[in-house]
C-alpha cells in the first residue's frame, strides 16, 4: 500500500518564516504535543539507518549536500541527514548550509497518546497488532519546491522575461533534501525578477477520489508542513487536523491551504 503525503502552504506561496519563528513554532508544536518531547522518545521505535538518528531528540534533519557518495544509497542518506538538536536556534536553521531543510519526526509506537494525529482521521488501533505510524515534518527553502507526484500539476514557471524559472536537483551533483521534487527560482537570474507561483495555476487531484480544483501557486511553496501516513484512513475526506492547522495559521497570522498525494 502507498503512503498518504500530505502538505499544508501558506496561501500566496512566497511566505518563509525566519529561523527564529520556526524555532517558536516548533517550541509551540511540542508544548502542544503535536511533536514528541525529546525527554520523552524513549517508546517510540526508530528504524532504518536514517530514522535512527532521531532516536536522542525524536527528530532528524535533512538538507541538501554535494554528492560525495557517488550511487551509494546508505551513504547518501546518512550524509545529508543530522539529528536535530533537542533545542533549535534560529543560527542553527539558518545557518547558509541549511538554505534547503527539511526537519523530520518519524513517529513509530504502539502509545497513541505520545503525540497527536497530524491528520483528522487516524487508523484504527484496536487490533493487537496495529500501531500509530507518521511522520510530521517542517519544509524550508529558498527556492521554491514542487512535489513530482501524480495529480499534482505543474505551473506555468517562465518567467516575464522569457527564461524558464524551473529546474531539477541534479542527483549526480547533489544530495537534495527534498526527494521526487523540482524546483523553481525565486529570483530569476537573467533580469532578477522575483518569481511569483500565485500568477498561476494548477489542478490539483484529491489522490483518493480523483475530484480536483484549480488553485492559484498550485503545490509550489518556500515553507510547508508535511504529513507522511502509512498505514491511514481511505477517505476523500481526510485533511490536516484541523487544530494543527488553525495552531500554524495562528502562529503566523495567515492561512494556509493543504493537498495530497499517494507515494
Ligand atoms: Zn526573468
């Protein structure tokens, strides 16, 4: 079965918050358990080479790095990968070698009430052998990033000046933190215009009932949270828990808009 993604991008797709007021946010989202306390990992399970260096604070790291691994998969992962210190700083996340950063809290656990379900509806955990299994993350670039999915589709990237905006971390070069991903400029390079995503639009597919909607910067974003949910609930209706997102749009003082894709 594929995983459920989840993403939720502040409307007008040019805001990214200052590594200061990510470092509250995430203070927020742990005083509000919608992340582990790093006191408190100790049931969670941490699998895979990866995922093992969340097992001090609950969270992991990943930015974007020079390939110096060449195909080696193992190698690639751990290098781009760090913990996360159990106290952000506003110097650590915005620290230039993290210009692409994704922050990653892999929840694995048979207690449910560690921390909250990201999405409205969670699977069920009666039968013996089910567990809770997500992971949130918290997504920062400078450049814009959109998800390579089915049902997600691209936006108009060319720029007033007639230079295509868009491009591709080149997998060779570079180990980038956002997988199955393009990118876009945010200035382009050949008369500094900045890129604007909302000029344009895109259709956006609900992954579990193929309904849709046009929407203005489409899945384009400089900051997100994300939701990965495997196993999770079949329903057409399933979004962001609705706490969640009014605790963001809250913390920001603007709205946000969500969409989904299987992986
Ligand atoms: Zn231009």
């Amino acid at each position: 079965m594929a995983a459920y993604e989840r993403w939720l991008v502040p409307k007008g797709n040019v805001f990214r918050p200052s590594g200061a007021a990510v470092s509250k946010l995430v203070a927020r989202l742990r005083g509000e358990k919608w992340i582990v306390d790093p006191a408190a990992v100790g049931p969670l399970r941490f699998e895979g080479a990866r995922d093992q260096l969340a097992a001090a604070t609950g969270g992991l790291a990943v930015r974007t790095v020079d390939n110096t691994f060449g195909g080696d998969r193992r190698a690639r992962l751990l290098g781009s990968a760090e913990p996360l210190p159990a106290q952000l700083t506003s110097a650590w996340i915005d620290d230039s070698a993290r210009e692409e950063l994704r922050i990653v809290w892999p929840v694995d656990a048979e207690d449910t009430r560690l921390v909250h379900y990201p999405l409205s509806r969670a699977p069920s955990a009666h039968r013996r052998d089910d567990r809770v299994s997500f992971t949130l993350e918290i997504h920062l670039s400078h450049d814009y990033v959109y998800p390579a999915r089915d049902g997600l589709e691209p936006i108009p990237t060319e720029c007033a000046c007639g230079d295509d905006l868009s491009f591709a971390w080149d997998e060779d070069d570079l180990v980038p933190a956002f997988p199955a991903s393009t990118g876009i400029f945010a200035e382009c390079e050949a008369c500094a215009r900045t890129f604007d995503p909302a000029k344009g639009a895109a259709k956006l597919v609900n992954p579990i009932d193929g309904s849709f909607a046009t929407v203005r910067g489409g899945a384009a974003y400089r900051f997100a949270l994300k939701a990965v949910a495997d196993p999770y609930v079949h329903d057409a209706a399933l979004a962001f828990n609705l706490e969640l997102v009014a605790l963001v749009e809250d913390e920001f003082g603007r709205d946000f808009y969500q969409f989904a894709a299987l992986s």
